[in-house]
C-alpha cells in the first residue's frame, strides 16, 4: 500500500470523524465511531466502517447514515483537498462482535475444562 493512500484514509477517518462529532447532532445516532476507512487505488471510492454501541439500532442508524451520505460527503470536500472527494460508501463493523463471540467460546472452552477436571 502507498504511503499516500495510507495518509489519505487517516485524513478522511479524522475528518469524518469530527463531521460526525459536530456536523451530525442527532440524539438517534447514538454512539458511533469510525473504526476503518479504506480508499480505492484511485482513490474515488471510500469503505467507510463504522461501530455503533447499540446493536439493536445498527441497521436504522446504518439507513440514516446512507441517507445522509451526500451532505457528509459535502463537509468533508469542504476539510479536505483532493482533485475529487470520494464517494462513500458505510458498512457496519462487526469486528467487536467477533471478538465477543470469540471470549464467549474461550470461556465456555475454559468452562468446560473446569469441569472435566473436577
């Protein structure tokens, strides 16, 4: 991976990240943080990954954040200087989830040995 793309991604994952913070107040939001973001080789496309606290509200929050791409996308072309802003696309990070079910699974494994030795 370039250097330059690389730097490209943290720009626009800090840059998002503040839109969301100041730009994007609504209280159905929630708690949503920016974990990843991947640019294309040309950098006109953007995976935007984002983690929201409340897992039975991902799905909603997912739509709003959709339909709110364009304006997101808008104050981010005011932040940053590029020839073109890339379009951005949301996806749900489900990383922490993995992780979780990960846990559950090594202590129900330890769990389990426990009790096999007893």
């Amino acid at each position: 991976m370039s250097i330059r793309k690389e730097k490209i991604e943290h720009l626009i994952k800090e840059e998002l990240s503040l839109i969301f913070l100041h730009k994007l107040q609504d209280p159905q939001f929630g708690l949503v943080t920016i974990t990843n973001v991947a640019v294309s080789p040309d950098i006109r496309v953007a995976k935007v990954y984002i983690s929201v606290f409340e897992k039975e509200n991902r799905e909603a929050i997912l739509e709003k954040v959709t339909e709110l791409k364009g304006f997101i996308r808008g104050q981010l072309a005011q932040k940053i200087k590029l020839r073109h802003t890339p379009e951005l696309n949301f996806f749900i990070d489900d990383t922490l989830d993995y992780v979780e079910k990960m846990e559950d699974l090594f202590k129900k494994l330890h769990d389990d040995d426990k009790q096999s030795d007893e």
